[in-house]
C-alpha cells in the first residue's frame, strides 16, 4: 500500500471527525477498496456503524491505490514523453515481477525494462493514451 496518511476525516452527522490510522492495518482490498483500521474503532458494533459513511484524504481517492497488472496492461499502445531527454517511443510490453514491476518501453527503435515506480511517471493521459516520464539517463543508456 502507498504511504497512507496518518489520520483521514470521517463525515458523521455534518461534520468531519478525525480518525487515527492504525499504519499496519491498511491495505488494498480490491481495485476500489481500501480496508483502513482505526485506533478508536475497537469493536464489531463500531466497525459495523462506520461502514458507508464518507472519508475524505488529502489528494484523489486514487492516489491510494496500487495499479493491478490489468491496468498496467492496458498501457501497453501508449505513446510515451520522457520529460527529461525530450524523447519520445512506445510501451511495448509488461514485466508482473513481485515487487518490481517493469515496463517494457521502446525509444529509438531500442527496447528498454523500466521499473515502474511512482518517481519517474509524470502523468498519465488516458484519453489520448500518453505516459509523461521522468527516465533517468542512465536508464535509457543500458
């Protein structure tokens, strides 16, 4: 799971009430779940009562959801900007390896693996299949 916040906000009866995060209890339960502990919410009865109601986190809900690999397929096509070499390819292809995911990226007719973390993508255009990256030099030279 992303680096979850610590607290989140709860609306209960018109107002928001903070919630402390138990860290360890967090975890993505599906691709629009998040099963979230609370410090206060130590009870069946508790739990039960919290279910439905609104939380609101700093950023988009989706900023707390790791992709599956079936999205990352779905990137295979997009046309892809390195933001720092100015260079332009293809997605050509996806590693599922545990842990370190890689795109397989293709730029001036040369396949390159891609790790693909947080760090180097910029933005993702769905709408017009574009990948903003931010690739390391030393990535693109191997």
């Amino acid at each position: 799971m992303l680096d979850f916040p610590e607290w989140l906000f709860i609306r209960i009866d018109g107002g928001l009430v903070p919630f402390e995060v138990t860290g360890e209890s967090v975890f993505q339960k599906d691709t629009s779940h998040i099963v979230v502990g609370l410090g206060q919410i130590d009870t069946q009865e508790k739990a039960t009562a919290m279910v439905g109601l609104t939380c609101n986190l700093e950023g988009t809900w989706t900023d707390w959801f790791e992709p599956t690999s079936e999205e990352i397929d779905s990137l295979i096509g997009y046309e892809l900007i390195d933001e720092i070499s100015g260079k332009t390819g293809t997605v050509v292809g996806f590693e599922d390896i545990p842990g370190n995911p890689l795109l397989e990226i293709e730029i001036d007719r040369k396949k390159t693996l891609l790790p693909l973390q947080a760090e180097f993508v910029v933005s993702t255009d769905t709408r017009n299949r574009k990948l903003i990256l931010r690739i390391p030099e030393s990535l693109l030279d191997l």
